[in-house]
C-alpha cells in the first residue's frame, strides 16, 4: 500500500484479497494527492459490475468520501476533487484521451503487453506522483507480466497463496484442497506455472482464454454431454463461420436431483435462439440413455471414435495445437479441469495414463464432440477445421 514503485504487481491465488488491496492503493493515491485523478480498469468494461466495482464501493471506500457517482460514466468524485473512473481496456479511443496520476489494472492476466504500454503512456497529470499497479491470479511463464516482473525485475511484486489468508473459511480451503495439478498451483498456492505434464498442454491460455462477448447468432451451436445421475454435464460450443474456430460458452454441471426433463429445460434455456446442429455424448455402451434424451425430445447421438478415447483426446489436443479452440475465461470448471488433468508420473518419466480420468467431466463433454472436428492446413497457409454435419 505504501510502495513509492512506479510499477507495482499483487499476484495473488483465490481468496488473497487482490482486488482488495488494487481498490484501496487506488483510494489512497486519491485521498493522498487531492485533485488526483486514477483509472480502475479490466480488459472488458462490462465485467467490471459485479466484481471490482462492487468490492470498490461494499469493501474499500466510505460513502462519506464520495461526492458525486456518475453510473453511466463510471465516475466516482471525492469531496477533495480527486475523481476515480471506472473502465475497461475494452475502449482504447476513450482511454487515449485522459491524463492520469495512477492506474489499477484488475484481473491484469486478461491484458495484454500493448495494454500495458498505453496505460503508462497516459501516466502524465501533474504535481502527483505516477504510479501502475495490478492485481491478478498468476498464469504462464510465458505471459508478459512475468517476464517484466519476474524475470526483468521492472517493477515489484507482492505474492501471496490462498492459504495465508486467515479470513477463509475453513470449509472453503477444504475445498481447494481437492483441486490438482497446474489449478492448485496457480490458483491456491499462488505460482506461476506452466502447462508441463497436462494431457492438453498444447492449450495456449495466453491465446485461448478470453474475455466473454456476446455470440452472434447465426453462428452454429455444438453440445457435448456426459451422463450419470450424480455428475451430470455439458459443454456447448458455438463455431465462427468464418474461421471454424470454436468457442466454449458455457458449461452445465447441475449437480445430483434433475432427472432428463428437466436437463432437457436447461439445454433448451442455454440454446434459446441458437442453431444447435449437433450433440453427441456417452460412451458406445450408453444408448439407453440416449434414447431417454431423445424421448424428451433432445437428440443425442454416440459420438464418433467413442471406443478410443485416446484418439478423440488426440483430436482435441491437435486442435489446440492450431488455437483453433477458445474458452471464455468465466467457465471456471471447465479451466479447472483443463488445468488439473495430467499425466501420471513413474518416478521421474510421463506415463501416458491419467489419474482418475472419469472425475473430469466437462473434458469428457468436450471430446466426445470435438473428436468430430478434424484440423487441416490448406495451401494458402491459412488454417480451418473440417467436422461431420451428420446429427
């Protein structure tokens, strides 16, 4: 909080306070400085409501410091002329226009390097010290914030895992105790870490994981499932018909009590106004339940490659290897679990087997449709993807 550094960075696991500690660093620089003016930004404007916003005004700010809140603005002002807006890399021709004394980036994993520069570029209101700092969930080696935090030592850093907060629940860490592999390293003890022994370490986050926006809807509609009266799931993925690039946006893990009727509502809900040409799902010795889908009147056919896993895991792991999947990056279990699944270990060397593979249940969805996806390379250099259109 009291850190004169002109580049600061809080990474920090689930549950450490981050967004916390952004909004107060930037309450303070207001309160300190009177007349200051700062920016509390995410990647997408639109997802700043319920979270950085909310912490702002229920966790860190008095209401008897404000003046005055312009909602449709963003605007917060303090009794002192110190104004703090609210706004989303999302709107570089608005943000280009201001001059700044200090910048909170949230959730800063979403940015991207450009981000970063045009942000300090706007560092250049007068008489106040200038100041950017960011507060964010740790992600790859390979992201730009590690290699000028950690690696070009260009600024400093604060880390802190799940578990030094004193404030969780107990039954709350009990909970990220059951998380595994490159999830609980990240998002409970608070590393950065890359994708090393994943069955999809082809999965390039960096490139992948994005920011929700809304799906047209002329483009086409996929669902995989995966059955059982305990762990039921889904996974829906819309396709750009221009690219063939898919994109997951949403995902279904209602959890034990619904019976088919109702799984049927839900799908339909999730799907309203949507194309959904084809769903497939379960094993080849599942076509009883199949048919109860189709009775309800959601057809669900056996998907292809259904007696080699192996293959449609290969088929999805190509299609990362092309980007040609992308993930909104609020599907929280479903990036658990593409996160979590890995190889087991004989001692030292990767087998090719997976610790107990059926708990993964949206990755089950996704390769039981995706394995209909074959990735090719054309002459022209330019990437597509090539899927049966059979229901």
């Amino acid at each position: 909080m009291s850190s004169q550094a002109s580049r600061l960075l809080f990474s920090g696991a689930f549950g450490a306070g981050k967004t916390i500690v952004l909004c107060a660093k930037g309450l303070k620089l207001s309160q300190d400085y009177p007349g200051n003016f700062g920016l509390i930004c995410r990647k997408v404007r639109a997802t700043l409501a319920q979270t950085t916003l909310k912490t702002f005004f229920e966790l860190v700010c008095p209401g008897e410091l404000i003046r005055d809140y312009n909602k449709s603005e963003g605007l917060v002002t303090l009794h002192n002329g110190s104004q703090i807006l609210f706004g989303g890399l999302d709107d570089p021709l608005k943000l280009g226009s201001l001059n700044l004394g200090w910048v909170g980036v949230d959730e800063a994993i979403e940015s991207e390097e450009d981000d970063w520069k045009m942000l300090e570029g706007r560092l250049r209101l007068r008489d106040v010290p200038h100041q950017i700092f960011a507060a964010t969930n740790p992600g790859p080696p390979a992201h730009y914030l590690y290699r000028m935090f950690f690696t070009e030592k260009r600024g400093e850093v604060y880390q802190a895992s799940s578990l030094e907060n004193p404030e969780l629940p107990d039954d709350y860490k009990e909970r990220l105790g059951e998380f595994e592999g490159v999830y609980y390293d990240r998002y409970v003890m608070g590393k950065w870490t890359g994708m090393e022994g994943l069955v999809y370490s082809a999965f390039d986050e960096k490139t992948c994981l994005i920011p929700r926006f809304e799906i047209p809807k002329n483009w086409l509609i996929y669902a995989g499932h995966d059955f059982g009266d305990a762990n039921p799931a889904a996974l829906f993925f819309a396709e750009n018909p221009g690219t063939g690039e898919l994109f997951a946006f949403a995902e279904y893990l209602p959890g034990a009590g619904k019976g088919i009727y109702d799984h049927v509502q839900d799908f339909k809900e999730i799907t309203q106004g949507f194309n959904v040409i084809k769903r497939v799902g379960g094993n080849h010795a599942e076509g009883q339940i199949r048919q109860g889908y189709t009775a309800q009147g959601w057809t669900i056919n056996e998907p292809k490659h259904s007696l080699d896993v192996k293959l449609q895991r290969k088929k999805v792991q190509g299609l990362h290897r092309l980007n040609k999947i992308f993930m909104f990056n609020d599907l929280s279990n479903y990036l658990r679990e593409k996160l979590s699944m890995a190889f087991k270990k004989d001692g030292s060397t990767l087998t090719d087997l997976i610790d107990n593979e059926a708990r993964f249940h949206l990755l089950a969805c996704e390769r039981y449709i995706l394995s209909d996806f074959t990735p090719e390379t054309v002459d022209s250099g330019m990437q597509t993807t090539t899927h049966s259109m059979s229901m």
